[in-house]
C-alpha cells in the first residue's frame, strides 16, 4: 500500500507535463512561414501584389496622366500666347502703316524762291488731262482691299481673312503689299492649324521678297513648323538660320529660345 502515493503523484505529473509538452511556443514558429506559400515560391508562381505595391502603382499611374494633361496644357498656352502675339504685330503694322500714311499726307511742298529782279509772268493752273483722273483709283481700291482683308484678321474672322488676302494677292500682283498679304495669311493659317498652307505662304515670303521685313518673322514660323511637324533637324536648321542672318532681331530672340527648348526636351 505504500506504492500507492507515488503512483498517484506519477499520474498527477504525467496529468501536468502532457498538456506543457504539446503546447507549441510561439516562437518556435517565428521564420518557419506557410509551408504551402514556399512551395508556391519554389514552383514559380507569382505571389500576390501586397497592398503597398497596389497604392504606388496607382500614384505612378496618376503621375504619367498629370504629366500627359501638363503637356496638352503647355501647348495650349504656347498657341493662345502665339495668337496673342500674332494679334500685337498685327496692331504694330497698323499704327506704322497710319504713321506713314499721315506723314506722306503732312508732307509740305517744295518751298518756291521768289524772284523779285525778273517779274514771272502768271501761270494759269495745271489742268490734268481727262485720262490722268483714273489713275488714283486702282492706288485706293488696292489699299481698301487690303485694309479689309487686315481688319478681318484683327477680328479673329481667320478664314474670311485668307481668302481676302488671297483675293488682294491675285487682284494686286504687283502691289507693295504683297509680301504682307502673303505673310498674314500664312499666319492666319498656322493660327487654324493648316501647317502645309501657313508653310506655302511664308516661303512665298522669303523667297519672293527676301529684303522684306516680314521675313525675319516669316523664317522663325516656317522653324516653328518644323518643330510642329517633328521635323527637329529642319526646326533647329531653320531656327539657327534666324540667330545668323538677323542677330539682335526679336525673330531671333524667339528662335534662341525655341532651340533651348528643344534642348531641354532633348529633340
């Protein structure tokens, strides 16, 4: 009978170690994993994309959009800027165009000696004949077809104005005019989009009247062009042309910075 509390402290020990001994740790499963994910990993199966990954996928998406919409916008500006401008040199030939106007009409005549020692015998008035009375009328039919054609393009009335300045140029062949006429329609043109027709025009410009001083500007739209069309190695020809032929010029101006654009776009 006195085995009997030892085998009864044995079963209360066995009672108390049994449930500690199966008990696993927590941190003997510290680094052992999912043996089913390793063995995903082992066959070359892609694991999921954590939520992480997920959110700087999205941000890198939405920087390429904002990127996209950043360049449509910049090249809006430029065209809006470029019509502005367009529409103050517009202004500046009017005003030179009045201002000469008004000092031909302001001109005073030829001042006449008077001749005290010989008495001049009168002079009847110089009656033009019949057939010189016309003559001034071609002269202001001319610059009220132009003045038209200039005032729809103030206006933004862009394609009745290329017509009118096609019209003046087919009317007037030989009119002073005509490099003008040719160099707003072409700007008319580049301003609707029409870059084959605005190029036509101000080549007609520096090539048909190369002394002109439309053609500083004329030169740097026809770069311009070739940068639209992709063109870079005619644009940055073209535009380095401006810089040589009219250092100092505002058209050279605007070339210069035309070039480092394309610099830092790296075309």
């Amino acid at each position: 009978m006195k085995t009997t509390p030892t085998i009864l402290f044995a079963s209360i020990l066995a009672t108390v170690v049994a449930p500690l001994h199966a008990a696993q740790p927590e941190w003997r499963s510290w680094g052992g994993g999912d043996p089913s994910a390793s063995a995903r990993v082992a066959d070359g199966a892609v694991p999921a994309s954590t939520p992480s990954q997920t959110i700087i996928n999205e941000i890198m998406q939405r920087q390429q959009q904002l990127q996209l919409e950043l360049r449509e916008l910049r090249d809006l500006v430029e065209r809006q800027g470029y019509e502005i401008e367009m529409l103050r040199k517009a202004n500046q030939d009017t005003y030179a165009d009045t201002d000469r106007r008004l000092r031909a009409l302001e001109q005073p005549p030829a001042p006449v000696l008077p001749q005290a020692e010989v008495p001049a015998a009168p002079v009847p008035p110089v009656v033009p004949p019949a057939s010189a009375a016309p003559t001034a009328a071609p002269a202001g039919n001319e610059q009220a077809a132009y003045d038209q054609a200039f005032a729809l393009l103030k206006e933004g009335k862009y394609e009745q104005s290329i017509k009118a300045f096609d019209a003046f140029v087919k009317a007037h062949p030989s009119s002073p005019y005509v490099p003008n006429a040719q160099y707003w329609s072409g700007e008319a043109r580049y301003v609707q989009g029409d870059l084959k027709g605005a190029m036509q025009q101000f080549e007609l410009v520096v090539k048909g009247a190369p002394a002109h001083p439309k053609v500083p500007d004329a030169l740097l739209k026809i770069g311009y062009i070739f940068y639209d069309q992709k063109n870079f190695a005619k644009a940055r020809e073209t535009l380095n042309k401006v810089k040589e032929q009219f250092p100092g010029s505002q058209a050279a101006s605007l070339a210069n910075q035309r070039l480092k654009r394309m610099q830092q776009e790296g075309v």
